[in-house]
C-alpha cells in the first residue's frame, strides 16, 4: 500500500492498516514537537488530523504490526518542507 500525502488525513488508518498484507510506503509531514506543528505550514486544523515526529510513527505502525524497514529526508532535502518518507513491512 502506498499513502503519499495521505495517512495524516485519514482518521482511522488502523482499519485501513489492518487490510496490508505485507508492505506500507508512507511519505508525511514529520515535526520535532507540539511547537514545531504550531509553526508549520502543514499545521491545518481543516485538513490534518494527525502529526507525527519520526519516533512517533514508527511507533504506532509498531503498534499496528509493522517494523520499519527504510526511512529517508529525501523530499526535504529536495526542497519540500519537513517531509519524511517511510518504508513498513508487516510481521
């Protein structure tokens, strides 16, 4: 499965998660803390409901059964803001 721009929006991804047989590719906004949300052009009351720090997610896919199996800074470092990309695979 792949959520680009996505898994932030959906509110209850678990149920979506528990459909995944095998892998999860994830690219999302990626904040440091609670003020870094509130300084971020991703911070959208209307849209968003969800902000992760790195630790955070790969927590909760943890949570969901998956381990992390790659993550990168690549769409950051080519010039979109706070975007960590993330590779799940089930166990």
């Amino acid at each position: 499965m792949t959520l680009w721009d996505v898994l932030e929006h959906i509110p209850d991804f678990g149920a979506l998660l528990d459909r995944v047989s095998a892998w999860v590719f994830v690219s999302i906004p990626i904040f440091t803390g609670a003020q870094h949300v509130l300084r971020s052009k991703h911070f959208r009351r209307d849209e968003h409901v969800w902000y992760f720090t790195s630790e955070g997610l790969i927590r909760t896919f943890d949570g969901c059964g998956f381990d992390l199996a790659a993550m990168n800074t690549i769409e950051t470092d080519l010039g979109r803001e706070d975007i960590g990309s993330f590779v799940f695979r089930r166990r």
